[in-house]
C-alpha cells in the first residue's frame, strides 16, 4: 500500500485527504474493508479536515460498528485532538449516549482518557463507573480512564464515590492512595 507524501507546502495531503474522504462517501457506498482502508490512509495524513471528518463518521449510525471504531481510534491520538478538542469530546459522549454496541461503547470510554480536561468528561466518566446497571467493561473502562486523568479535584471526587462502591472500593482506595490522598 502506498501512502501519500507530503509536498513542501502539503498540498499533496490536503489533495489526497480531499479524495480519500470523497471516495468514503462514494455512491454506491464502498464495503467496510475498503471504508476501514480508507480510514488507515487518512491516519497518514496530517490535515485539518480529517478530524471533523472522524467525528462525522463516529457519530453516525449508519456506519458499520467496525467503521465508527475504527474512527474512534483515530481520534484518539493526542496529536490529532491537540486542535480543537471540545466538538471531539461532545461527539463521543453523545456516541456513549446513543450507542448500543458494546464494542463501540467500550471503545468511546476508552476514548475519553485522551480529553479528561475538556468540561464535562470526567463528569461522564464518573457517572458511567458509578452506574450499576452499566456493564462491568464499560465501568472497568471508564474506571481506567478517570485513573489516566490524575489527581484532579473532579477526579479525585469521583474517586471517593467509588470508594463506596461494591465492585471498586478497593481499587479507588488504592488509587487514591497512590496518589498520596487517602
């Protein structure tokens, strides 16, 4: 597989990002191997318009589980997120609010350890690892990424929730401890 070089000012990038995102939208639409293809591509590339080209297929449901994941993946290297880290937040939280798959809940937790500091993340992670109708991954994972966030003072509140909590009360103690506050 050949991956686009940049030229001296990338306009080779944004010209091959440009087609790349075109060919994803293609009609009739391309399979999930050639849509998660294309996806590898574009992680070559270094272009503003790739991220909100992620976050349009991570929150949309008609694209294969598979696909948004994969997506999701992308989004989650922190040189990408460095731009503008807010619309990619909302967008994943609003994916943990409508999604059903597993996999694809899973994978947006997991997600959002990379935007602990945008306002309203640990919020949401918290209240997926405090949630005992929640399914244990999701809980572990959300769990794992309020870890990833350090010692905040949200973190560290929600932490201390847990430490009430059957399934976490040891980890968050121990945690805590860790971090030279319990």
């Amino acid at each position: 597989m050949k991956f686009p070089q940049s030229g001296a000012n990338g306009k080779l990038d944004r010209d091959e990002a440009a087609r790349l995102i075109e060919a994803f939208r293609a009609r009739p639409r391309p399979s999930v191997l050639a849509k998660l293809d294309i996806l590898l591509q574009l992680g070559q590339i270094d272009d503003p318009q790739i991220v909100p080209f992620l976050v349009a297929v991570v929150t949309d449901p008609a694209e294969p589980n598979k696909v948004r994941i994969d997506a999701l993946k992308r989004l989650s290297d922190g040189l990408r997120l460095a731009l503008d880290r807010r619309p990619v937040a909302e967008a994943i939280m609003r994916v943990l609010r409508e999604a059903v798959s597993l996999d694809l809940r899973l994978q947006a937790t997991l997600a959002l350890a990379e935007l602990s500091d945008v306002d309203g993340v640990l919020t949401t992670l918290g209240g997926l690892a405090l949630d005992p109708a929640e399914t244990i991954d999701v809980r572990y994972a959300a769990f794992t990424s309020l870890e990833q966030s350090g010692p905040r003072p949200e973190s560290i509140a929600l932490l201390r929730q847990l430490t009430a909590d059957e399934t976490f009360s040891r980890a968050a103690r121990s945690l805590l401890a860790w971090w030279k506050l319990g």
